[in-house]
C-alpha cells in the first residue's frame, strides 16, 4: 500500500479497479454512480467520476472505490496529490478540508 497524508491506495485483483482508504468519513451513506449516470452520488463522487478515465465510484463511510477504463493507466487516472484533475488531489484536498473542520 501507498501513503498520501491520511489516504491508502489499495490494488485489487481486478487490474481496472482501485481502493482509497482514508481516515475521514466520505460520506454517511453508500454511494455509486457511472459515468453517464451518477445515480446517488454526492457533490464530491461526481467530482471523482469527471475525471478522465474513471467509470465508476462507490463510496463508503471511509472508502473510495474506482474502476477506470482499461485504455488508462492509472498514473492518468490518479495524478498526484499536486496535480489538479486527478483523483489523489480531489481525495487530498477533500481529506485536508476534513482535517481542517475536526481541528477547529
């Protein structure tokens, strides 16, 4: 696994599919959404689903999960947490919005 601040990024067996694990609630309910169809997905997941590549978004209480196209690579699809359009960055900068509300 791979540390970015409060975020695990976890491989699956399917080569497409990816879990981010984080400290922060994402959401209180269950969410998914497909690209074309974003179903009950919040402001945030629909974020995710934009960026290039990303086909699906589940996500949990403290959980990411996305599928990309297989024609995209990962790096295309994450980014990094200082590249904009990118799902590191979004989860980054969602984390870094939590972490700021549970200081103050």
């Amino acid at each position: 696994m791979t540390a970015v601040e409060d975020i695990t990024v976890q491989p699956t067996e399917n080569p497409n599919c990816r879990v981010y694990n984080t400290r922060y609630e994402l959401s209180s309910v269950p969410e998914r959404g497909y690209r074309g169809c974003p179903g009950e997905l919040g402001a945030f997941g629909q974020l995710v689903l934009e960026v290039d590549g990303v086909v699906q978004v589940t996500i949990g209480p403290y959980v990411l999960v996305i599928d990309k196209a297989p024609l995209f690579s990962w790096e295309d699809v994450e980014g990094d947490k200082d590249s904009e359009g990118g799902v590191l960055f979004l989860l980054s900068e969602f984390v870094r919005s939590q972490r700021v509300s549970v200081e103050m």
